[in-house]
C-alpha cells in the first residue's frame, strides 16, 4: 500500500520540512550529480555509514564492491560524522523521491506539533537512533548505508502516537488495478512497522545491499518515544484532523 494524502490540517507553514525536502534534494544533485556513478559512488564511500568502520570491527582496506566497478575501500574511525550525513544522501531518484514524498505527507503535521527548532533536534535524534540500530544488526558490515528513511521512520512513528486515528487516503493494489481507500492511519503505520520487523529479522547480520529495515525499526521506535517529549499540547489543540469513523450500519 501506498499513501499519498492524510486529512489532517496544519495551522503553520511546515518551513523546516520544505528546507530538509530542498536540502536533501540539493545534496543529491551537488553533490551526489544527481546519480552519476563517480560522484555517487564518491559520496556513498565517504560520507556514508559503513558500520564496520564505525565500530572499528572491520580491517582497514577491505574493498567492497558497490556496482558499476566501482567499490568502497574501508578505513576505520575515518569518518565519525557519517551518522549524520549518511541521512542526507540517496542512492537512487526513486530512493530520494519516495523518503521525500513520506516526509512530506507526515512531516509537516509532526513540524506542527512542536516548535521548528525541535523539530530539528527530533529528526537529527532520529536518524542518529536509526543508525545505531542498522550498527547493532550488523557491526562489521562494509557496505554503505545511505538515506533519509532512518529519520523519516521516527517522524511515521511520532505520527502514529500523535494522530492514530486520522484518515490517511492509500493506494492499494488489486490483481492489475490500483484502489484508492482511506485507511485510518495506525493500521498503515504498524502494517508497515511490521514489515520492516520481519525484513528485519532475516537481515540480522547478512551481508550485501539493500534495505536498511533495522534502521527503520529503530527511527520508527525512537519516535514513539520521543514525540512526547518534543511535542507541544498548546499547538496540538488546533490542528482539525478527519478522524477514521467507521459507517454504522441501518
């Protein structure tokens, strides 16, 4: 299933969720050429988070293919900060355009729900808590992880704290059609934390690319349990939700 609205109103412009929209999208233009392959596989290697050199379990100079011919050459504690840019980064347009497009539908009632600053500090802790859970699954993992999805995960999570029951329209496929329902937004949200649990579980020290479910596991947890430190109640009070009411029968 596929979101692509929620019926929940916002009282202020979402600025900080339009800047990290803009700000990730420019990254991945600038700096990453927009998925060229020397400027993507640069940027994967060196500002990417490779959990093995992290933790310092991975020898120094284990090379790992990342396609193309292309492959990332490990060197222990050589980039601490890749924590944080790792989020910023994509390896793919449909990477990029599909964390934007779930920023965009969850960010902005979770920005409204919190003054800006603290919106910050909530999707930096986020991503930072999405990482150490993609360390945890695999620490002497060499090859790269990249996205913004960690820190997205949380603000899913806050969502599902704050607006449970609010109408979230999904497009469901149906043999070869597409169906449009709105669906209430927990049974989304938790069907698709379920997923990422049981991609998860297969993934717990495997080796090879792809989808980084534990770090989406653990930016989904830290938003539960941070969004009732970071909300704010007097801005909770405004925002009119179309709440999920299922119909009564006659």
């Amino acid at each position: 299933m596929f979101p692509y609205r929620d019926e929940n109103d916002t009282q202020r412009p979402p600025f900080v969720t339009l800047a990290l929209i803009a700000g990730t999208s420019y990254v991945w233009l600038a700096v990453q050429g927009g998925g060229a392959a020397l400027p993507l596989a640069e940027s994967v290697c060196n500002l990417g988070l490779i959990p093995g050199e992290l933790t310092g379990l991975l020898p120094s100079g284990t090379a790992f293919d990342i396609g193309d011919g292309l492959a990332c050459v490990t060197d222990p504690g050589r980039n601490t900060s890749a924590v944080v840019t790792s989020m910023f980064l994509h390896g793919s347009w449909m990477h990029l355009i599909g964390n934007m497009w779930f920023l965009w539908l969850f960010g902005n009632n979770i920005e409204d729900s919190m003054t800006r600053p603290r919106f910050i500090a909530f999707y930096l802790l986020c991503g930072l808590a999405a990482a150490m859970a993609q360390v945890w699954a695999n620490p002497v993992s060499g090859v790269p992880m990249v996205g913004a999805s960690g820190a997205i995960s949380g603000v899913m999570g806050a969502y599902l704290v704050l607006f449970p029951r609010v109408r979230v329209w999904t497009m469901i496929p149906l043999g070869f059609f597409l169906h449009s329902m709105p669906l209430p937004a927990w049974v989304m949200l938790i069907y698709w934390a379920v997923l990422q649990i049981v991609g998860g579980l297969g993934d717990i020290g495997a080796e090879g690319g792809g989808v980084a479910f534990w770090a989406h596991v653990g930016g989904f947890v830290a938003g539960v349990v941070l969004i009732k430190v970071f909300e704010s109640q007097d801005r909770l009070a405004a925002p009119r939700a179309h709440h999920w009411r299922p119909r009564r029968s006659r």
